[in-house]
C-alpha cells in the first residue's frame, strides 16, 4: 500500500463562492436510491442468513415512473399509478434452493417507501405498483447460479479482487455551507427508534430541494417545500403556512450558522409575484405527477451536490457489498476521511483508486490531501487500519446501512 500526502487541501468555504445542493428524502432521484439500497441491504441478509454467503447480483439498475394525480386543494383520487420498476441482474437461485428477489424487492420497496412518504398508500394498485425485471443473464457459467460458494471467487483467497477500474472520492468535514444544506432538508425529519429518518409534519411534503450559494460570507438558501393536498383544504392555510414556515427556517439557519454569515432564506420561488402557483402533492413526491426517479442521479458523498468538490460518477446504492470496488472503497474513503479529522484535526480529502483485479483492501493509488501539516505515519496507520477491516467491510456496510439515504434531522441538531 502506498500512500500521497499532500498538504495545502482547500476546503470550499477558502473560496470566494460555493454552491451546495440537496435533492430531499422525497424527491424522485432519492426514493429509487433508497428503495434499491434497501433490497440490497435485504437481499444480502436474506442470503448470509440462509446460506453464509452473498452471492452476485447488482440492483443498482432500477427507476420509478411517475404516477398522475391532479393536485388541488382538499386532495384528489390518482388517475394513473406510480410504477416501480426494478431492473439489473441477480442470482436468484443458491444450489438447489430458490432465492425470493421479487419478494424482497418488493417488500423493501414498501418497507422504505412506508416511512419516507406516509401519505403514499403503496397497497392501493391505482396508486402504486412494482415490477421485477432482474434478469440473471450472462455469459460465465453460474455467475448468477451459484451451486455453492465455489462459484463466488470472491470468497476464494486471501481477498476479493476489484470488479472495475474506479475512483472513489470523501471527504471530511463539511463546511458551512453543506452543512446548512444538509441541515434544512433535516428541519423535516425526526429520528425513528432505528435512527432513521422520518417525516416530523403531516402537511409538508417530501419533494424538497435545497440551493445554497455563498458570495463571500452571505448565504442564500432556496428552498422548494411543498405541502400535502390532503393536509391543506384552502389556498388560505397553503400560503399561512408558507409564510410562517418561512420564517421558521430563517431562524433554524440562523441557530445552525450562528453569526458566521449572512443568512437569506427563500422558500418557493413559484408562489411569489402576482401569479403564484402553489407546490401541492398528494403523496409526498412529484412522482405524483409524473416526475421519474432513476439510481445515481441524485446525491454523491455525504447526501448532498457540492459542487465545488472533486466528484466521481461511482453510484453505490444496490451494488453488491462483496467486490465491487466503487461501494467498498466509497465506505472506506468515508470512513478514513472522518478518522483523519477526528484523530489530527485537519480538514481533508480522500482519494482511492483501484484498477480492474486489483486486490480490493491494497487499491492502486491513494492520495490525501490535508488542510494542515500532519505526520505521515499517522496518516498512513489511519489507512492501514481502515483497509485491514478486509471482508468484515462488507458486514459494516450491511450493519451500518451506511449507503441508505439519510438527512441531518431536526432531533440530530436539536441535541447538539
């Protein structure tokens, strides 16, 4: 193992500008990111738990067609349903034994969507309906028809080899900025008993999507909230609402903030000016209206767009937790770029890169750039022990469900 320290990493926020961007919980590109992660991190437990291993599928080729419903006030019946659409290749078979993968998409799909949009009412076939496309095509013999764990030669060995040529890129931590971004979208969310996020009010929708840009040391964040239809009976209560949610994300900005900046909240450009249209949904999501959502379009590292970061077009959500390099290595940059800060204090960048057959846990280059001096063996200890988790980064990935879309929910600030 290798490793390229380099000192003088410039944090965004150095820069004169920086423009961050969160597509929500509820928005097209996110649900399918979700709902593929959660049939994978389903699919993979079902397999460990009744046959020890994981055996090779990839469910990260899914999309979500939009539904249509015409929104008014007071609510309205669907008048085509949301379709979901699930694609890629799986094993579907280990031995003589079949594997569920229909079933398992299917329930994960529900199971996710359940507690993302609790207005969508996934039992209602004029409202929502699911497909099951996985085919276990190709052309190696018992890729996806293992007759035993002899056919997974990434259990074979002393490590799995790379699947591709990728490069995975992290970060840690974020500026303000992202933070803001991440934390306004947040404003939305409470943490279940599980950790995970879920919808704090009835009458906002899930839909949301954030801008900021800095100019200097002033902010403005744009968001687009919507409300649901079902929730809001008058144009009346829509735009009280509207105006009183508006001031409340001024002031939550301001607590996450603080006086570092200059803070200008706008909420839904389309209802100002003398012709507003109002953002209504009746389930949570544009797909209500025919909006499509498909894997790996929507956020990149930490749940957010920045794009003032180096980025990479690896899409881990569904990919399969045993080998394919842009998913362990994506976990391991994110875990090693926390360490660092964490252990020496300095901001900084990571950069994993790994070719075709490489031993997955010693990738080609890495390369970390800090914000700060900072000794290299530290660095490369930090490294070592990270990448010396070897296979057990999978059952982490698992464990953790790390690549399961999250947000920084209002209860995460409202404790710290």
């Amino acid at each position: 193992m290798s490793i390229e320290l380099n000192l003088g990493f410039l944090p965004p926020d150095k820069l004169s500008q920086e423009v961050v961007e969160r597509k929500g919980l509820g928005h097209p590109d996110t649900l399918v990111d979700g709902i593929v992660e959660q049939a994978e991190l389903d699919y993979s437990s079902y397999c460990l738990e009744n046959f020890g291993a994981i055996p090779h599928h990839n469910l990260d080729k899914a999309t979500l067609i939009g539904g249509l419903c015409l929104q008014k006030y007071g609510g309205g019946k669907f008048q085509a349903p949301l379709d979901m659409i699930f694609m890629g290749r799986a094993s579907q078979s280990f031995g003589v034994e079949t594997i569920p993968l229909a079933e398992i998409q299917y329930t994960a799909a529900k199971k996710y969507l359940a507690r993302v949009l609790p207005h969508l009412d996934t039992d209602d076939p004029t409202v929502y309906g699911a497909r099951s496309l996985t085919s276990t095509h190709s052309t190696r013999p018992h890729w996806f028809t293992p007759r035993s764990i002899d056919d997974l030669p990434e259990y074979q060995g002393n490590s799995p080899r790379a699947n591709d040529t990728a490069t995975m890129i992290s970060y840690w931590p974020l500026t303000a900025s992202e933070n803001l971004t991440l934390s306004l979208e947040g404003y939305f969310y409470k943490d279940n008993a599980q950790g995970l996020p879920e919808p704090r009010f009835d009458h906002f929708g899930q839909d949301i999507k954030v801008m900021t840009v800095r100019n200097g040391d002033t902010i403005t964040a744009t968001l687009a909230v919507p409300q649901i239809t079902t929730e809001t009976p008058t144009k009346e209560i829509y735009f009280e609402r509207e105006r009183e949610l508006e001031k409340a994300l001024q002031a939550y900005a301001l607590e996450i903030v603080g006086d570092e900046a200059k803070i200008n909240i706008i909420l839904n450009t389309q209802t100002k000016g003398p012709s507003p249209r109002p953002y209504l949904v009746t389930a949570g999501s544009c797909t209500d209206f025919g909006e499509e959502g498909a894997v790996g379009r929507g956020n990149k590292t930490h749940g957010i767009i920045s794009s003032f970061r180096p980025n990479t077009m690896e899409a881990p959500h569904g990919k399969n937790p045993t080998y394919f390099v842009g998913k362990i290595l994506g976990y391991q940059a994110d875990i090693i770029s926390r360490n660092i800060f964490v252990q020496t204090g300095s901001r900084c960048q990571v950069v994993m890169q790994a070719n075709i057959g490489d031993d997955l846990f010693d990738p080609s280059r890495i390369v970390v750039s800090t914000e700060s001096n900072v000794d290299y063996d530290t660095i490369n200890d930090i490294v070592a022990k990270s990448l010396s988790l070897g296979r057990d980064t999978t059952q982490r990935i698992i464990d953790e469900a790390h690549f399961l879309p999250g947000t920084k929910s209002w209860s995460d600030n409202a404790t710290t």
